[in-house]
C-alpha cells in the first residue's frame, strides 16, 4: 500500500509555500497532540517535500482550534482530513483557501488495551471502547455485535484515556499505541484517505478575527 502519494503539481504548490521565505520558519498546524494520525501524516508529508529547514509542527486539541490560529496569524499552514465530518466548514470560510489536496494513509489502526488488562471478546459486550468519531464505522466491519462506544477529540486522546484508567479499550494508532504504551488486541488496517493544506486567503490583506 501506498502511503503517502502527493502529485507533482501539489508537491510543487506545497514546496512553494513552505520555501517562500528562507528567513523565517512555516508553521503548519493539525490535531494533536502527539500520536495523532493528523500529526503522522504532517511529518510525512514535510519528509516528502524534503524536510524544509525550520518547519514547525502545531498541534492542536481540535481542527476548530487549528483554524482559528491560521485564521489569526499564529500558524501559516494547516492540516486537515477530509474524514473529519466538518470539513466543510473550513472550504466555505471566507478567510481560508485550500492550497493542495492529496493521499495519505494513517497508520494501522485496532483495539488497544494497557498491558495488563485481561481482554477476550466477550468484554467488548460489557465494556466501553473510547475513540475519536471518525474510525468508528470500522468497528461494524471488525467486530461482531454492537460495542458501545464513547468519543473524544483525537485518536491519541483516546489512547491517553485507557493508558489512564479511565477506560479500557480503545479504538487508536499505531502510533498512539507507541506513545502511551499500550498494546493491540486486535489489528484493523490502515485508513487510505486524502487531506487539504489551507492556508489564509490572500486578497491585499490576511482576513482575521476582530
């Protein structure tokens, strides 16, 4: 599976943007914090481009977050999925424009448990599986019978949840898996999906909050 694929005209309009100023750093901004599939996806992307000298990463606890800081002149850049259900917010924004749109896969996704949780299948029957909304329809495809289900704001988060105690289970990343030290249960797959890079619209002066 390919896992990120940029054509080169989005490459080329991406590397424009990030090498418009050697003076000064880009900051790109997406959903955090770190082990998210949004923040994986960002860095893969930088390494695609090259890498840029003195690129920076800001992660967000939400896309609305993100946007209010690209809005205002606190990032240059942002990062969104086009599975985050209100993306359509931010096309009809009359201060953003999207400035490439391409494909990227997230890392593997499944069900996590801490190290020492005793998990069979039958718990999912009892039990609470924490995720961010947006890969919960995987669950219908890989696991039999009804799960209940609570939300949070990022796939990492909800990795944080369960290495907490606050749950058990959770539907997450690889990489948040990683990072809070956690261990899969069950493995899905990778979610091929595509992303948009907006940035402030330019027309004489940058629109910004009052």
């Amino acid at each position: 599976m390919e896992l990120l694929r940029i054509p080169g005209v989005e490459k080329q309009a991406l590397m424009a943007l990030f090498l418009v100023d050697p003076a000064r750093s880009v900051k790109i901004g997406t959903l955090g914090p770190e082990g998210t599939s949004s923040e994986h996806i960002a860095r893969m992307m930088l390494r695609c481009i090259g890498d840029p000298e003195g690129c920076e990463i800001t992660l967000e606890d939400t896309f609305e977050r993100c946007m209010g800081a690209l809005v205002d002149g606190v990032i240059d850049l942002a990062l969104v999925p086009h599975a985050y259900s209100k993306i359509n917010a931010f096309y009809m924004h009359p201060g953003l424009r999207p400035v490439s749109v391409f494909h990227g896969s997230t890392p593997e996704y499944g069900l996590a448990t801490r190290p020492d949780f005793a998990f069979d299948e039958e718990v999912l029957r009892t039990d609470t599986v924490v995720s961010h909304p947006a890969p919960v329809p995987m669950l219908e495809h890989h696991v039999a019978g009804p799960v209940k289900v609570a939300t949070v704001t990022s796939t990492s988060q909800a990795a944080g949840r369960v290495a907490d105690g606050h749950y058990n289970i959770a539907l997450t990343n690889e990489q948040a898996v990683e990072q809070y030290n956690l261990r899969f249960v069950q493995r899905f797959s990778r979610i091929p999906m595509t992303w948009t890079v907006f940035s402030r619209k330019k027309d004489g002066h940058d629109h910004r909050c009052a």
